[in-house]
C-alpha cells in the first residue's frame, strides 16, 4: 500500500495552514510526520482521516482516492478522548462498532486486545480508575480493534513508563510488519528515530523536507570521524583542534576534507588502541532542528 498526500491546500478564513504539503508513507514501514507545534502536523492528519477535506489537492492509497467507506483508519490521538466514567469494555466495543464491526466481532476483537495488552483484569472497571498509562493502553485499543489498514500514531509514548513503552514499540513493530502504514506524529525524535524509514518535517505549513531517513542522514558532508578509545587523551594531543570531546567520552575529529577519510581511519587503527570508530551522521533531532528552526525557513 502506498499513501499519498498530493499538493494539498489548506486556509480557515484568511489564515493559509498548509501549503502545496506533498508526501507518501508506504505500507510494511513506518513513517515520521514532524513539526512544530502550528506548523501543520495535525491539520494533515485531520485531512487524511477525513474529519474534514483540504481546500485542493488529494488523498490518494494506491494512486486513488482514498474510500473511507473501505479503508479503516486506527487514530491514538495526542488528546485522549474517552468517557472516564464508563466501563472499559462497553466503551471499547462501542468505538469498535462505530468503525464497523459487528457485536459479537468487536467484543472478541476488544477482548483480544486487552489480552495482548496485558489489560483483561480491568475489562469492567470504568475508565477513570485507571493509572495514566493504562488510559493510554485502553485508548490503543480504540485504535486498533478493528484492524485498520492505517494507524495514526499521535505522541505515543507519551506518558508510558519503561515497560509499558517496549509493550507499545512490540505492538507497532507487528503492525509493521503485517504490511500496515503506520504514521507517527511525535516530538520524541528517539522514537522516530527508532521505528521511522522515512519522514517529512513540516515548518509553516510547507513540507521542507521529506524522504528515507538514512538517505537523508547520508546526504550531509562525511567529513567526521566519532573515535571510541581509552587513549583519547593522548588522540586529542595529537590532532590537536581538530579532536573534540563529545558527551559519551567518545571523539569527534574533523577531517580536512570526506576524502581523508580512510586514511584518518587506518591512522587511528594502527596508532591508538581504538574500541570504534565511524562516520558522523547527524541525529534526527539535529536534522529537525535545522529544517524547523526560524532559519530553516529558506531551505
């Protein structure tokens, strides 16, 4: 499957939200969508679900538009959004039936997921006699009982502890790879970092950046080495200004110019005891940084 957001245009009355906003999230890979806060992540998102239409362009799964009728759509909004005085399961059926499902299909489905979720003992309790974190494993479920073709995934993560976090990345790494598009909207960039083939970043309502994400990282200037070695001392000596210290103890040394590099490297090797060392690549928070800062806006 393949997603596609074509040219899409979007104003509420005099103020422009997004502008020519073009990018394809795939099916089997997850896909980052990342931005600042206003510049235009959930308005998209609102436009791909259809909880309203872009002014022009189009929404396209598989080079057509998309039927909504058809193509089930699993949204974790950053917002949660349930009734924290009704019983878990009449609710999460309830939300399962609205999407389609039949009685019987929505409770064995919703019955599953609590299950997978490790949540079945508070099946009948209400909502709100649950920890944050379970709220936010319940509001998961809403999203994915009834098997949609795409999950939308706003700030997951947020407000899970460690454990509950790596039951959540299980769950996204099988909805993967059981061929679904699977869209993060997140300002943890770890995260989408960790999961995401490719992203795009919007910065005031214009898509500034978009594409596989170790393409991305490669495109920059292969110009350093990060060095991990008990003799930093004696390296930064002997490179003088051009060795820097970086947080984790490791180096950063930068080179004259990329072709240096092999040759920088086999000094290194042959020269110091060396534990690793490899090219530098920026992270995605500095790619996002770069793209979504005020001076970004040029690029």
């Amino acid at each position: 499957m393949k997603l596609e957001l074509k040219n899409i245009e979007k104003s509420f009355g005099e103020k422009r939200v997004l502008t020519d906003v073009c990018f394809t999230a795939e099916g089997g890979k997850a896909f980052g969508l990342l931005g600042r806060n206003g510049a235009g992540k959930t308005t998209s998102i609102r436009i791909i679900m259809n909880v309203f239409g872009a002014d022009s362009g189009e929404v396209l799964l598989d080079g057509v538009p998309v039927d909504y009728e058809k193509v089930g759509i699993g949204y974790l909004p950053e917002e949660r959004g349930l009734y924290p005085k009704k019983r878990v399961i009449d609710q999460l059926v309830y939300f399962a039936e609205l999407k389609g499902m039949e009685h019987k299909a929505a409770i064995a489905a919703v019955d599953h997921w609590l299950a997978r979720l490790g949540m079945t003992e508070y099946r009948n309790k209400r909502l709100d006699t649950l920890s944050k974190g379970n709220q936010q494993k319940i509001q998961l479920v809403t999203a994915l009982a009834h098997d949609p073709k795409i999950v939308i995934l706003d700030e997951p993560f947020s407000g899970l502890d460690p454990v509950n976090a790596m039951l959540l990345k299980d769950v996204v790494r099988e909805q993967i790879a059981a061929g679904k598009i699977v869209l993060f909207s997140s300002h943890q960039m770890s995260y989408i970092e960790e999961f995401c083939d490719s992203i795009a970043i919007i910065h005031q309502g214009r898509v500034v950046l978009h594409g596989d994400l170790a393409d991305i990282k490669h495109s920059y200037a292969r110009d350093k080495l990060v060095v991990s070695s008990p003799a930093t001392d004696r390296i930064r000596m002997d490179f003088g200004s051009a060795a820097t210290a970086l947080r984790d103890g490791s180096l950063l040394i930068r080179l004259e110019s990329p072709e240096a590099k092999q040759a920088v490297m086999r000094r290194l090797v042959e020269e110091y005891e060396v534990d690793s060392v490899k090219v530098f690549e920026p992270s995605l928070n500095d790619i996002f940084v770069e793209y979504a800062s005020e001076e970004g806006e040029e690029k």
